[in-house]
C-alpha cells in the first residue's frame, strides 16, 4: 500500500520516501506520542500546574534503538499554516546524547499562569543512532533525524482529554489474544512468539471500547458529540492490508480488521499498533510473530 508519508494531524514528522509502504519500518521511524499526566496517566491534557510526560513511538527494525534528542515545550502560538510555534519562551526542555536513551521523552511543569483554553506545543527533533546539535534542530553527520512537533490541549472544567486505550486482551492474531513480549534479534523459534509458516496469510482484530471516545463540546448540533479516532498498523515485514482504520464519531462499529501475509523469509517480524484521538491522546502497542 503506497501513501501519504506524513500522517498524523497533531504529530508531524520528517517525511520518508513517498514510493515505500507506508506501513512497513525499514529503518528507524517516529510512530506516534503518549501524554500521561502525573497521578492520572490516563488523561492527556495536563492542567496548568500539573506534571506531564510525553514520551514518543520510535520503531526502529532491530530492537533496541539508540537514541538521542533535543525537545523544547512552551506555550503554542495561534495557528499560521501547518507548522507549530512557540508563543514565548519554553518552559522546559530535554536532550539525549546517541545512546544515552532507548526512549524519547520529556516531562516537564505546566506553569500554573497559563490559560486552560491554550495549547501546548513540543518541538524537537529525534537523532536514531546519532546526537542533537547544540541548536536542537538537526542532528550530527550525515543523519538527517526526524523533526518532530506535538500540539496537545490543556485541560478545562468542559474538556478533559483522555488518552484511547489499547487493552491487552483486545488485540488479537487468528483469533486468539496476541501477547506481548519483548523483540528479540536473530533467531525467535521455541521462545514463546507467536509462529506462522513463511508466506501464509493471517488476521488481526482490534476490538475497541465505547470509552475510547471522549464527548465533545457541541456548540450546534452541527457538531460531533464525540471523538473520531485512528488506528494505524506498522511491521517489520509481510504486506499488511492498510496502514489505517478511521473509527468516526458517529459510528457502532469498533471492530477493525486487517490482514497480514508473512513474508517468505524466517525471522522475527515486530508489529506496532497506533490509536490516536487526533486531540494528542494516543495508545502505543507492540507485538512480534516468528516466521518459520
């Protein structure tokens, strides 16, 4: 499947090359962000003078990934195109040497003078194997990096965003729960993966939950009542059907299907499952098939 190379509406990346799958990690990609709130890790929008983490997907084909960033949160400036500002000065920033972290992540304090119908804006840029500039906006040698930038809602007395959820027992592989467990290199045969025959087709099924989606404020009845929400689908390997499912507010339906044919060649095939609110909540999983 041939796509749109960038995709996320509040998260936005470095594009990669327009004639590769979009759903296939080739090379180390920036998937997606998660926003916890400290003491509520579920809520995605922090109120001001609260502690949040936003700590973001990086796949990478070999695990693990050696990591180095910079980031920077402030306030968001009103919209002017596509591309995030900085209304003032940031109020926190983070980096990472290469191969200092394994995960890219800043947690910082929302000032407790912020307005709660603002936004919050985090720009950086993500160096696998490499390192930040000391500018924070490019990486060291020929690596190119992925620029990264996240706007996320603050939470007010008539909107509390929360993040969807990926429930363990809701993703499954030929009917049957996939379990989790960590991605392994070279040889995966005997070490509880599941194992599928090289070339075969297969199932996934993600079963979602009504209260994936938040309600909305409704000015008219123009309006949507809730949240829309994506699914997206990542591998290693294999043809996976689509990279995304869109589940509309308005919809009954919260069973997405897609399918999967491995690849004619053995080895570990890691997968990583996307949903997102496009509001800055998001749900991150990852799961691994051994192809015999």
């Amino acid at each position: 499947m041939l796509g749109a190379a960038c995709w996320a509406a509040w998260l936005t990346c470095g594009c990669d090359d327009p004639l590769k799958s979009v759903e296939l990690v080739a090379e180390p990609r920036v998937l997606g962000a998660r926003v916890e709130v400290a003491g509520d890790p579920a809520r995605a929008a922090p109120a001001p003078g609260e502690t949040a983490t936003i700590t973001f997907l990086v796949a990478t084909p070999e695990p693990p990934p050696s990591l180095g960033f910079a980031f920077v949160v402030c306030e968001a400036a009103p919209r002017r195109g596509g591309r995030a500002a900085c209304a003032g000065e940031p109020f926190a920033r983070a980096s990472s040497g290469d191969g200092q972290a394994d995960t890219a992540s800043v947690t910082f304090d929302v000032p407790v003078d912020l307005d709660a119908r603002g936004r919050l804006a985090l720009l950086g840029i993500i160096c696998p194997g490499g390192a930040p500039r000391a500018e924070g906006t490019s990486c060291d040698g020929d690596q190119a990096g992925t620029p990264v930038q996240l706007e996320l809602e603050l939470a007010h007395e008539d909107d509390v965003n929360a993040s969807p959820e990926l429930e363990p027992g809701s993703v499954e592989f030929d009917d049957a729960v996939w379990p989790e467990q960590a991605a392994v290199e070279g040889d995966c045969a005997g070490l509880g993966f599941v194992e599928v025959a090289a070339g075969s087709p297969h199932r996934i099924v993600v079963r979602l939950d009504e209260n994936d989606r938040d309600p909305l404020p409704r000015p008219s009845k123009l309006d949507p009542s809730r949240e829309s929400l994506q699914l997206a689908h990542f591998a290693t390997g294999g043809d996976l059907s689509r990279a995304f499912d869109t589940i509309a507010w308005d919809t009954d339906e919260l069973t997405r299907e897609a399918t999967w044919t491995a690849p004619s060649e053995p080895g570990a095939i890691r997968f990583w499952l996307v949903l997102r609110d496009f509001r800055g909540g998001s749900a991150l999983v990852e799961r691994s098939v051994c192809v015999q």
